[in-house]
C-alpha cells in the first residue's frame, strides 16, 4: 500500500538506448511530478502535471518525456542516454497542506548510463 | 546560482540533545518553506513546514524558526533520538511559480 510508487528501483543501461520509468501514487492527489537529484546532491524540479496536463516542463532536454495517461500516473521515457543522465529520478504527487503544496516522494530510481 | 543553501553538510549530535539544522535562501520571493527528511534508499518524506509570515512553528519534538530579515531558516529537533540519523532537506517555494527550491542537505547523525 506505497503512496508513490516507481519502477523500476534501480536500471543500468547503455549510452543512447531508451529507457522509461513508471510511477503510480494512490493518494488521489492531482499534481505529480518528476524530479532529478544529480551527483551533487541537488533536487531540481523536471515536470509536474495537474490532472494530465503539463503545467511544469524546465529546461529539460526534449529526449525526455513525461507522459500522464491518468492522474495517477506520471511516467518518465527518456531516449537515447547520455553519461550524464545518469542520477536518482524521484517521482512525487502533492497536497494543500495549511497553504502549501506538500510532496509525498518515491523511493527513487537510481539510473546508472554506462 | 544556488537559491536555497545548506552550509553544513553534516552534524553530529548526542542522544537527547537539540539538533539545529541551518538553511539560508536568496529569493526574497519564497512564501513556504519546507523541511524533509531522507533515509537511505528512501524518498524524502515531508516533516514541517512554515509560511513566510509566520517566524516559529512546532510540532512535537520539530520546530521550525524563520527569519525573514536575515533570509535564514532553521529546524530545531529537541530531543534528539537515534531514530533522527537522516539527511535533512529544506525547500522554498517561489511564489511565482510555485516550484520548489531545495537545498542540498545537511546529513544529521545522532549518537546513542
């Protein structure tokens, strides 16, 4: 009975191959999103949907793409990798909480490119 | 350009005693502040939070204090149990955007 749930927990894969991520939240929450923590330890923000719609894309590279077929489900698809993709991607979904949007977090996808 | 900062990147403190975690920011523009905790192989799970018009908020051991004059944030766990050992993470929002700015984290060891 995981909140946020992502798949895979850990890929290693080939520079230029395709790869996607799926993650799923049973909170009933309307946002989800996805977000990068790199070597350096920064969490950045990358997408954020509400109810299927993109409201939140950063400047990332279009080789990733967030597709939502539902509300609860935001999946990650990122094509031909590079070495420096290679990072712990978290999926979250958020609430109201006293004014603010709280996230509730995955347990992470630790992509290794090789 | 690192918005939200966490100078320390790690702390140790004894059982029972307070742990303060810092939290610096730029953006005069942040209206919430978040405070989340990680263990490994886990996502950060949300602990307290705090608007920007408010200085203090509590919840059990976890204390929150915002200092909007000298853009400073700190998280005050009183008192401190081994069960604390984590990765510390504060967030801002930007009230534009609504996007969340996190800092690197500080990494808490609390020693039994």
């Amino acid at each position: 009975d995981t909140a946020v749930s992502q798949t895979p927990k850990y890929l290693v894969t080939q520079m230029g191959n395709d790869k996607s991520i799926k993650c799923e939240q049973n909170l009933g929450h309307d946002t989800m999103y996805w977000y990068k923590q790199d070597s350096k330890k920064f969490l950045k923000i990358m997408f954020s949907y509400n109810n299927k719609e993109l409201i939140i894309n950063e400047t990332v590279p279009n080789r990733f793409s967030p597709k939502s077929p539902d509300k609860a489900h935001l999946n990650l698809h990122i094509n031909s990798l590079e070495l420096g993709d290679s990072a712990v991607y978290f999926c979250a979904s958020s609430q109201v909480i006293s004014g603010a949007n709280v996230l509730t977090f995955g347990a992470g996808s630790r992509l290794t490119v090789l | 350009d690192q918005q939200v900062k966490q100078n320390s990147p790690s702390l140790s403190v004894q059982e029972g005693r307070i742990s303060i975690l810092n939290c610096d920011y730029t953006n005069s523009m942040f209206d919430y502040f978040l405070w989340y905790k990680k263990y490994p192989a886990e996502g950060p799970t949300f602990l307290i939070s705090i608007s920007s018009i408010k200085d203090k908020n509590e919840d059990g051991r976890f204390t929150v204090f915002l200092n909007k004059s000298a853009k400073h944030l700190s998280l005050h766990i009183v008192p401190s149990q081994p069960g604390d050992s984590a990765v510390y993470f504060c967030a801002a929002r930007d009230s534009g955007t609504y996007k969340y700015i996190f800092g690197t984290g500080t990494r808490l060891k609390v020693l039994a």
